[in-house]
C-alpha cells in the first residue's frame, strides 16, 4: 500500500537561483521540494526567473507553471513569502516599491532576517558583491553564454546516464569546480558578503548568485549560500530551534528521481 510521506515543517525556507524560464532549470526536482515543504516565511532569494534568458528565447514548460502555482498557494496559506530579486531578474528592481506586495508575494532589495534564536542575518542575492556582474556587465552576459553550453551539454550529458542507469549527476557543476580561477572568485565573493554582515553589525548573511551551496563561518560571520536548481538543487532551511541546515534534494532523492525517469524513459520507448 502507498502510504503518504509527511511533509517537512520548517521555519524559514531560503531557495535562490531556480532559473525559471531556461532548459537548465530542474523544476522537476523544485516542484518535487515545494509540495514536500511546509514553511512560516519563504525567502526567495533572487534569479528565481531569468529574465536574460527569456528576452533571447522564450522557455516556460508545464512544471514552471507549477512552480509559481505552489508558491503563490504557499502566500494564500499563510506563508510569508518574500522576493529579492537578483541580477538575472533585475526588471523587477526598477519598478519596485517600498514594501511592493505581487499576489501576497513582499518584494524587497533585501531583508534582515531574525532567526528563532535571536540571531540576525543579512539575506540579499548577493550580485551586488560580484565584481564582474558590477564593473564588467558585458563579461557577466558572456559568462552567461557559456555557462547556457555548460547546462545544455549537462542535459544531454544526464539523458545518457539515464539509458545507461546511472543517476543524475552535475557535470556542469563539476566543470565548474575544476577551474581554479572560479574557486579563488567564490573564496572573495564569500569574504566580500561576510565583511558586509560585520560591517552592519549582523550575525551572518543569506545569499545565493555564484551557485555554489555553502554553510562555514568566515572571519567570525557565519556564511550561508543556498545554492541553486540548475545544477545543485539545494535548499537552506531553518529549523523552529534556529538551527539552518543545507539540503541537497537532488542526493536525498535520488533513487527516486532516477525511478521516475526510468519510468518515463520505458514509457517514452
């Protein structure tokens, strides 16, 4: 008999990077997240549609839609459901308001966040502290070419692995983490957001843009990336105590998700 898997309880979700609107983007897998979650106040914590990508070519699929379905029931059901947007969905900072609310969704350029311990941190996409994406706009979409190939070739790479039976596996991710230069830029995007959490006087900080999950402290702040789901498909949470905590769906879940794709794959035959 099936039986129905409790939904987590959380008290914060933070999820940034989902890329609605681009090929790369695992809605699957977010959908999958939302109707699993329960949560008092949603951060969604910039890039949440990719607004580049769309202006070029237009993508939106059925598990997009549902996406934006299960957060907006999420805000008519009491969550707290906050955006702040990034540089990918950087129309919406032109037109914002103080305290601009969408269909119960609160639009700010960022937020303090208080956890349930009383500790404080700054939660803010992040691009403002990127270098490249502040001086260098040009490169930034550059970037943003070859890291669509990166993805498509990720798709393509993942399908293979399906029809020969192994899970799913980032290899964008992986190519990523190969290139020294992009790890000594994550180092200095992580020291520039925790100065700015100590310079405010804050506990920590909150952010996402580099996709790359991350929870350590640094020089005394603590540093927390939600990641992304595009290539990680990771989420922070905090728990009712205060205590945060990266989950990594995409590994949690994956004898299911490849079940499921097997499924679809013999169906598709």
């Amino acid at each position: 008999m099936h039986t129905v898997e409790p939904k987590r309880r959380y008290r914060t979700v933070f999820l940034s990077d989902t890329h609605l609107g681009t090929r790369g983007c695992r809605s699957d897998f977010l959908v999958d997240f939302l109707r699993r979650v329960e949560c008092e106040r949603l951060f969604l914590v910039g890039d949440i549609v990719d607004g580049w990508r769309l202006k070029k070519s237009w993508y939106w699929d059925a598990a997009h839609d549902e996406v934006i379905r299960l957060i907006l029931r999420a805000a008519r059901n009491g969550t707290e459901v906050i955006y702040i947007p990034g540089n990918h969905d950087e129309v919406l900072r032109d037109w914002m308001g103080m305290g601009m609310e969408i269909a119960g969704v609160r639009l700010v350029n960022e937020a303090v966040h208080v956890a349930a311990d009383g500790r404080r941190y700054l939660v803010i996409h992040g691009d403002q502290f990127d270098g490249v994406i502040r001086y260098a706009k040009f490169l930034a979409h550059l970037g943003d070419w070859a890291y669509e190939w990166a993805l498509t070739a990720n798709t393509w790479f993942n399908a293979v692995r399906r029809r020969l039976g192994y899970p799913y596996w980032s290899l964008s991710q992986w190519l990523k983490r190969q290139v020294k230069e992009a790890v000594k830029a994550i180092d200095r995007f992580e020291v520039a957001l925790a100065q700015e959490a100590r310079r405010r006087g804050l506990d920590g900080v909150v952010c996402g843009h580099i996709h790359h999950a991350e929870m350590r402290m640094v020089q005394g702040v603590v540093y927390m990336n939600d990641g992304d789901w595009v290539e990680s498909c990771t989420a922070l949470v905090e728990h009712p105590d205060g205590r945060f905590e990266l989950v990594d769906w995409a590994r949690e879940n994956r004898l299911s998700f490849f079940r499921s794709e097997l499924r679809g794959v013999a169906a598709a035959a």
